[in-house]
C-alpha cells in the first residue's frame, strides 16, 4: 500500500508538473500575442479603413459597351 501510495505520488507530481510547464508556455505565448495585437492594431485599423473608405470607381477590365 505504501509503495503504491508512493508510485502515485510520484507520477501526479510529474502530471502537475508538465501541467504548470503547459499553463506557463500558454500565458507566455498569450503575452506575445498581446503585445502584436497592441503593437499592430493601429497599423491594421488605418489599412483597413483605407481600403473600405478610399473608394476609387474603375470600369472593369472585361466590361463591353455595346454600341
């Protein structure tokens, strides 16, 4: 009973480990995203605006005038 209670043991205390490592790597790579996001979003918000607002009107290249 003690053997296993100690086998036990030593195997979720590894579990809980790599558990803490995963938690870690995965709000450190949450940090990094953060930052681009803050980084980047203006960046992004003033392409994008200008290519909604700044509207330029072109005939298509296959349209035909018939006539």
């Amino acid at each position: 009973e003690k053997e296993f209670k100690a086998k036990e043991a030593a195997a979720l205390g590894s579990h809980g480990s790599c558990t803490t490592e995963v938690e870690k790597e995965t709000q450190e790579k949450m940090s990094v995203i953060q930052q681009n996001f803050q980084k980047n979003r203006e960046v992004v918000m003033s392409q994008l605006l200008s290519l909604v607002c700044d509207i330029k009107p072109e005939i298509h290249v296959n349209y035909r005038i018939n006539g």
